[in-house]
C-alpha cells in the first residue's frame, strides 16, 4: 500500500474529510487510491461508484 492510501485513510478516520474511499490493485502488485468522496456523499453515491465488473476495497464512514 502506497502513501497516498494511508494519508486518504487519516483523512477520512481522523478529520472526516471523506465519507468514503475506494482503492484498487494498479498492475497486479500496488494498492492505490482509486476513489474519494467528500462528506456531503451518500452511501448511494458510494454504491454508484463501485464497478460492477470489478473487485475494489473500500472504506466506507458509517454514521449511525
């Protein structure tokens, strides 16, 4: 995992600066951010932008 994935995670568990990130697997060898969403997302908007086709990690900032 690169350090643009720790610093988008910290963002997100600490300043809640995203309500989500997604990350993928960029050549079959290095986990990169592949999507950030700010708090004004939805988990429908979350939902849309997972591929269908596709695997993707994804943290998600459950408010409950």
């Amino acid at each position: 995992m690169n350090e643009t994935c720790l610093r988008a995670y910290k963002a997100l568990k600490i300043n809640q600066k995203y309500k989500f990130i997604t990350y993928t697997i960029r050549d079959h060898r290095e986990v990169v951010v592949d999507r950030t969403c700010g708090p004004q997302c939805t988990y429908g908007d979350f939902l849309e932008a997972l591929p269908p086709n596709e695997s993707r990690y994804a943290v998600y900032d459950y408010t409950y």
